[in-house]
C-alpha cells in the first residue's frame, strides 16, 4: 500500500515517504522536487514507448536493407540501402570521422560477432545481440530471430561517430576505441542499470542509444534520401564466367533424341534497369503487361510464338521447357516476407487492382484487400522472372548455383521485401524490373 500510494499521491513524495517511515505528521515542503506523482511517471512512459517503437522501426527496416549503408544514409552519408549488404562491396570499409577506417564486411563481422560472449544476467538473444524481451527468440529461445546480423554492425558503427564513441564512452566502457577485443568483451556483459525496465546488455544500450541517436539526424524517412544508384542485388561478387548462363554450350539434346549442334548462347539481351529512389506505378504496369499472356520462351528466344501463348504448349527445344520446369519448381519454394507483394499474381501490391491504398492514423500508406475482387492478372510475372532466370539474364540461376549449391540465398533474396516510397515490392520483382 505505501508503494501504491507514492506512485499515485498528488502531493509531494517526499511528504509521502516520510509519513510511511517516521509515522509521524510532517512539515510542508516547498522545494517541489518530488511533486506530481504519477503525472511525472506518465510522460517517462510515454518516452520508454517512444524509444522502442524507434529502436523497432530501425531493426525492421535494417532487417530489409543493409545496416551498414542505412547508419550511413541517416547520418548524412547519403547511401542506397535497400539492398542485401551481405555482399555488397561498398559495406566493407567505413571511414571514421577522425580518420581511417573500420572494416565492415560481413565475414569480419562475423568474427567479430563470435568473440562476444553474452552473459545470462544481459537476457539477450545470442544469435542477433538484442534484448530477448524485443526479439522473437525470448527467453526460451524458441521463436525465430527476426534481426540476424544486425547488432554486430551497429555495435561496430558506434566506433566510426563521436557521437557514438561518447555513448560507449558514458555507457561505461573504459578500454581503447580500436582494441576489438576489450570492446567485445564489455558489450557481452550486464549494463548496471536497467534498460525500459528490463535486464539489458551492454550491447543493447549502445544499440538503443545509438539508433536513437541516428533516428533524430536522418532527414526524412530513410528511402526519401536514398541516392539515386541502385544495389547490386548479391550478385556483384560471383565469377565473370556465370554471367553467359547455362545456354553456353556447344551441343543440346533435340526432342527427337538426336543433338543440335552449335546452339547460340543467351538470347535475352535487355541491358540492365537501374531502380531509382522513386517508382512509377503507371510504367510499372506497363512494363509487367508486355509479358503478359505470350510465351516466356519465345519473347525471351526472339521469335513469334506461334498457335500457343503458353510456355508450356512450346513446340521449341525440349530442354527449354524442362529449364523452365527446374526453375518454376525453385521459385515456388521461395518463402516471400508479408506484404511484399500480391499473394496471387506477385505483383507489388501497389500494382495490382485488388489492394487498395489508404493510410493509417500515423500517416502510414498501407494496401487493404478490396472487398468483392479477385486478383484475375495470373502468373505471369512469376513466369517471366522464371524465364529470364532459366536463360541467363544477369548470370541467371547458374550464377547463384555457384554461389551456393543449396540456393539458400538465392531464396532468401528472391523473397526480401524492398521499398521504393509509397510501393512494397519483393526480391523476385526487382530482379524482373532489372532485366525485363
């Protein structure tokens, strides 16, 4: 009850806590230092819920992006980031504002992420480094992490800022900004006091802070300053000799059993779309509608189809349509991020005329299913993406096979949500308005 009654009284909590321990009457107290009760609690409430909701939306949109390339862009760097910074090449290196540079690939962050060793008291999830409270994996560690990779760059870009090298600093951490190894250390450990309430990491607060920090620089929202160059889709770093597909080849089985011989290599010669800043939905129709209802094969062969509009009623080389075949089978295992795009015709939602766009009491633009309508576009775009895939537009599925032979993360990309201003779209329907 005494707890209660500090926490709700109106009048001065010193007064209150004196009654309760000297069970006596006590004097006035003019010096106000303690007044207002719960009206003093409120707004540090409304601050804590302020701060997550920050730090929430930070994680989320660096969960779709590259973290490095979106702390860059909110501190005035002026980065694209809406890219898989796994591989991206400009992520390797960060200049420090007093000079030099830190390395930011993802393998040194990697093993940089494995020298940090969270201890029990910081309660938090040791595959991202943020508090178990916030992450899906909890304190039972059963849920799936939703923002791999994450901590350790944030944590590294700290090293890079002033600013964030006076909250390590304040934070507690007394040893060398460029010892690696003392810093790990101390980010695995127990912050002294409590973050939002809750047992937190030294990591943690310097994750909060830090993004907090970086939230009140940016300009905007994220993508309203995202330079105008586009990401290279993970596929900076595979070998020049992926690039011709697997149509490189001097002979190919014909339906007939016999061999064709000096089959010409790709046919689909459209050079490289860059994807600016912004979006047009108009232009994104008409670019999606020029694949539809045609055969995929043909359009990309070069040649008028002829009695049929269907890849699968194609009289060409049999191996074209087992190519496709392989391919459409890949894709459809690909697990696509929500509201990335339509579920039925992987458009951007945007696009289709099933979604409706409105915008919440935040001033959020979302899309609303339409009462009544069915989505009747059909797979087209899925199948163009296959074609272009199967026939070696941008090193084609060969080149991420030799990347990775499980496609693991040729999945993962394909089903990455993107956003362009207003429009959500998915990894499969970036990489068709690239080559399409």
């Amino acid at each position: 009850m005494a707890m209660l009654d500090f926490v709700n009284t109106d009048d001065c909590r010193r007064l209150t806590l004196g009654r309760y321990f000297d069970r006596k009457p006590a004097p006035n107290c003019d010096s106000g230092e303690l007044e207002s009760g719960v009206s003093d609690w409120a707004p540090s409430e409304r601050a804590r819920a302020y701060e997550k909701d920050i730090v929430e939306e930070a994680l989320d949109q660096m969960a779709n992006g590259c973290p490095v390339c979106w702390v860059t862009s909110a501190l005035g760097g002026g980065h694209a980031w809406l890219h898989d910074g796994r591989t991206y090449r400009r992520r390797r290196t960060v200049t420090i504002d007093t000079g030099g540079d830190i390395e930011m690939g993802e393998d040194v962050c990697n093993r940089f992420r494995a020298t940090v060793l969270y201890l029990d008291g910081g309660k938090t999830c040791h595959a991202c480094g943020i508090s178990q409270k916030m992450c899906r994996t909890r304190e039972a560690g059963r849920g799936g992490c939703q923002w791999p990779r994450i901590a350790t760059a944030v944590v590294r870009l700290a090293m890079s800022n002033t600013i964030g090298r006076n909250i390590i600093r304040q934070a507690g951490y007394g040893g060398e900004m460029n010892d690696w190894q003392s810093y790990a250390l101390w980010l695995g450990q127990p912050h002294r006091l409590r973050l939002w309430g809750e047992l937190a990491s030294n990591s943690m607060l310097i994750i909060k802070e830090f993004l907090v920090y970086c939230k009140q620089e940016m300009k905007g929202e994220p993508w309203d300053v995202e330079s105008m160059e586009d990401e290279d889709f993970g596929l900076e770093d595979l070998p020049e000799s992926t690039a011709t597909g697997a149509d490189e080849q001097s002979e190919s089985i014909d339906e007939e059993g016999g061999r064709e011989e000096g089959i010409e290599a790709i046919q689909w010669t459209q050079e490289f779309r860059a994807m600016g800043a912004g979006l047009d939905t108009g232009s994104l129709r008409h670019l999606i509608d020029g694949w539809k209802e045609q055969c995929v094969i043909c359009k990309i062969r070069g040649r008028i189809a002829r009695g049929h509009r269907h890849w699968s009623q194609c009289d060409g080389r049999v191996t074209d349509k087992s190519r496709m075949e392989s391919v459409m089978k890949t894709l459809e295992e690909v697990h696509f991020a929500d509201f990335s795009h339509c579920r039925w015709c992987y458009r951007s939602q945007a696009v289709c005329e099933l979604w409706a766009r409105s915008v919440t009491s935040q001033g959020k633009v979302v899309f609303k299913k339409k009462a009544g309508v069915n989505c009747v576009y059909g797979r087209w775009l899925l199948e163009a993406v296959a074609a272009l895939l199967a026939f070696g537009a941008g090193g084609g599925l060969e080149a991420w096979k030799q990347q990775d032979s499980t496609l693991a993360s040729f999945k993962e990309e394909m089903g990455r949500k993107h956003r362009r201003g207003e429009v959500e779209f998915s990894g499969l329907f970036m990489y068709f308005h690239r080559w399409a």
